[in-house]
C-alpha cells in the first residue's frame, strides 16, 4: 500500500472527530445554561445570548470560510475552524465571567465551517467509491455530536464545575487539530475568483439581524419594535445581498447555484431537519426534567436526561451507513425521504405516549435514525448537482440553513411552551402539557414535510459526486478498472 493510501485512511477518521467535536461543544452548553445563570448572575433573557452568539458566528462565518477553502484550499481553513473551537474551549475553561464565556462561544462559532470544509476534503481526498460513505459518515457525526454532548455534560457536572465542560471540549478539539494537521494532505487547490468581501459583509448583516429577532423574540416579544425592526432589516439586506451576489463577478455565494432544484430541495429540508432536532433536544431535555410531581416529566438530572437523549447518538450513527449504502445504489432521494419521516415518527410517538422514561428513549432513537438518514443524503444530494470547486461554499449554506432552521426551531417551541403555562406552586409557572404535545406536533410535522420536498425534483445523478480518477490509483487500482466496476 503507497504511503498517499495510507494517509487518506486517516483522513476520515480525523475529519470525523473534527465535526464530532464541533457538535460536541456546540450543545453541550444547552443542559448548563440554568447553572452558568446562577453562577454568574446574570439574568435569564441575558444568558441566553451564550446560544445567540455561538450561532451567529457559526453562521457569519461558515459560507466565508468555506468559499475561502474553495479558492485557496480547505486545509488552511480547517486549521482555522478547528483551531477555533479550541481556542474557545480554552476561554470558557478560563472562565471567571459572562463576558468571558460570550467570547469564547463566538470564536468557537468557527467551528461551523468544519463540516463543508470537511466533506470537500471527502470528495477531494477519498477514492470514489469511499466518498458517498465517507460524506455520510462525516455529516451523521454533526447528530452523533449533539447526542454525545448532552450526556458528557452531565457526566462531567455529576463530579466537576462548568468550566470542566468547556475544558472536555477544548481536549477533543486539540485532538481533532492534531490529527488533521497530520493527516488531512495540503490540497493543491488554486481557484480563481477573489472573497468577495461585500457579499460577505451583507451575508453576515441580514444573518445577524434574522438570529437575532428569532433567539430574542420570546424575551422582547413578537411584536415589539426592536423585533420588527430586525425582521425589517433581515429582509431588505437579503435583498441588497442577493442583488450584489448577482452582479459581481467573482461572488461569494453564487445564487444561480442556491437556485438549482435539487440544491433548494435540500436547503429547504436542511431548515426543517434543523428545526425538527435542535427544537426536540430543547424539549425532550426541559419534558424530562420537569418534576413528576407536576404530573407529567420525570424530574430527571442533567444527566439521567441526557441518556434518555443518548439514542439519538446511537441512532444517527447507526444511519450514516445505512444511508449510504441506500445512496450507493439508488440515489440520495430515498435517504433523505426516510430521514423525514423517521424524525416525524419519532417525534410524533411523543404526541400520544409521554408517561415512561422508555417512551422517551424510543423516541429519541428513531429522531436520531432520521437526522442520520437526512444528514447523510443532504451533502450527495449538494454534491451530485454543484463543481466541485464549489463544493464547500454550496455545502457551507446549507449548513449555515440548519443552523438558521435550529435558531427558529428553537425560538417557535419555546414561544409555544411560554405561551400555555400553569403554576404548579407559589410563584412558580411551568409549560402545561398540552404546550409540550403541541410543540412535538409542530416539529413532527415540519419534519413530514422534509420526507415530501425530495417528491417536488428529479434526483441528481449520482455519476456527479466522484473524485479524480488519482485517488483510485493511490489505491492500486487501475482508473479504467474502477470505472468498470462501478458501472
């Protein structure tokens, strides 16, 4: 085996564990954030912007970084991202105040950018017929990610303080930059085109105001001015921003490209997914932490909830390479249809069944199934349809789309848990539970109509999503033997 065979083996490994660390630090703050308000002092509206800005960097900074690596390559870029997850880790380990932790979310936002970045090193670096499973394994890791750091979290508060949780995220990161620096080769990518500065600036702007509006509308309320105002904002700079994109000649997000059938199929079931997991987590976690004595939840800890979630982990993992092998054989479509529907399932078996801790766990299972089927088809359906060296900027927003669809999500089931509340002691007001099975009603059915977009296009070719016919070769195989094997 040539040394090149070699090191792509690592590449996918250390890809993996990049995105998986990412996820990891990215949710793990969701089980804390009732202790960091306390130990901080600082009021509830207040410590939510712990969330606010990590997402508003993710998002900002996803599409730059990952049109960057298309013109310039992705393993410069991927230090960058990773590196700040690391440095992030590192800051909220030093703690010690909000405004510390603030700034150590927002730079471990880079982190949003790992995973475009790292499904074009996929397509780049990987032989052709490892690069369908190697996209979904990378992309199922985002869910198993998530899962991962809800029960790690509690793992750790069980026996340390908040700061140990930024701290478990800094090692995974630091392990993560390691193997990439060491594994992931230096792509010999120079592409035309310049950053386009502009389109990013406007990028960032109408992003900005949109996340801002939705994560705080709960605390301002809908209908105040500051929210209103943002909205307002939010529309007409997308407007100017789609107007510039079009004009100028080296754009940082080409929107012909967003326009293509099967790239805004998979957009818009990248929102829904999105909306459907990070609102579940948010209301599988409060639902299970609500005391039994309210007459439904189960008064569980931070921990004890984060393995009833546990299964969503499991289940996104066990999916990635069922996914691509349904992807290998007959295209992206039925993955991402299945990915809809198990989410919906699983989501909806809480509609009707909430009274036991296993109805939870099977639940949480089947959601992770779907996002793992959905996760793992989203990036073939991107890749099969768009160049490759426009294979991280178009990967970039779709994962910028998710992050936007999780911000929503987040935002709508928590308007509806606020919006029906009964009090259950003196001065004390929890979600009544017609609020929870009316917030899984709404997010099982977005999730449905996840499974119904992919009906709406023809499915891209799959013949699209290759690599060069160099990377078989560094394999010992023969390019013209490989294809015939494919065919």
């Amino acid at each position: 085996m040539s040394h090149q065979a070699r090191r792509s083996r690592g590449v996918l490994p250390a890809l993996v564990l990049s995105v998986l660390a990412f996820s990891l630090v990215q949710t793990s703050v969701v089980p804390i954030l009732p202790t960091l308000q306390k130990n901080l002092n600082v009021a509830g509206s207040g410590i939510t912007w712990l969330m606010t800005a990590n997402l508003l960097s993710a998002a900002v900074l996803t599409p730059l970084l990952a049109r960057i690596g298309d013109l310039r390559g992705r393993k410069p870029m991927l230090v960058v991202a990773i590196g700040g997850v690391l440095v992030g880790g590192v800051l909220g380990g030093i703690g010690g105040s909000f405004g510390m932790l603030l700034i150590a979310r927002i730079v471990a936002g880079t982190g949003g950018a790992i995973l475009p970045l790292a499904v074009a090193v996929v397509r780049d670096e990987l032989p052709r017929r490892k690069v369908t499973g190697g996209v979904a394994m990378v992309s199922a890791a985002l869910g198993v990610g998530s899962g991962l750091g809800l029960v790690a979290t509690g793992v750790v508060m069980e026996h340390f303080s908040y700061e140990s949780v930024f701290w478990m995220g800094a090692v995974l990161a630091a392990v993560a930059f390691a193997l990439v620096l060491w594994l992931v080769p230096h792509d010999p990518i120079k592409a035309e085109g310049k950053a386009d500065p502009l389109g990013a600036l406007l990028l960032a702007g109408w992003l900005s105001a949109l996340l801002i509006a939705v994560s705080q509308g709960n605390d301002w309320g809908w209908g105040s001015t500051r929210t209103l105002g943002l909205f307002v904002v939010a529309a007409v700079v997308l407007v100017l921003w789609v107007v510039v994109e079009r004009r100028v000649a080296s754009p940082l997000v080409d929107i012909a490209m967003l326009a293509k059938p099967a790239v805004a199929v998979t957009n818009t079931a990248g929102v829904l997914v999105g909306f459907a997991m990070y609102g579940s987590f948010l209301l599988m976690s409060d639902f299970t932490q609500t005391p039994k004595a309210v007459g439904y939840g189960f008064g569980a800890s931070v921990l004890a909830s984060g393995w009833m979630l546990f299964p969503s982990a499991v289940g996104s993992f066990a999916a990635a390479p069922v996914g691509a092998a349904l992807i290998k054989r007959g295209g992206p479509r039925l993955p991402l249809v299945l990915g809809g529907a198990f989410t919906a399932v699983g989501l909806g078996l809480l509609i009707f069944a909430h009274s036991s801790s296993w109805h939870v766990v099977v639940a949480s299972g089947v959601m992770g199934v779907g996002v793992g089927m959905a996760y793992a088809a989203m990036p073939a359906y991107i890749n099969a349809s768009v160049p490759v060296q426009q294979s991280g900027i178009a990967n970039g927003m779709n994962a910028v789309l998710r992050t936007v669809g999780g911000a929503v999500g987040t935002a709508v089931i928590g308007a509806v848990l606020t919006g029906n509340m009964k009090q259950v002691a003196p001065g004390v007001k929890l979600p009544a539970i017609d609020a929870y099975t009316h917030a899984f009603l709404i997010a099982s059915v977005l999730a449905l109509v996840a499974a119904v977009v992919p009906f709406l296009v023809k499915a891209p070719r799959m013949s699209a999503m290759t690599t060069p016919d160099t990377n078989d070769a560094a394999e010992g195989m023969e390019p013209k033997a490989m294809a015939g094997a494919n065919a």
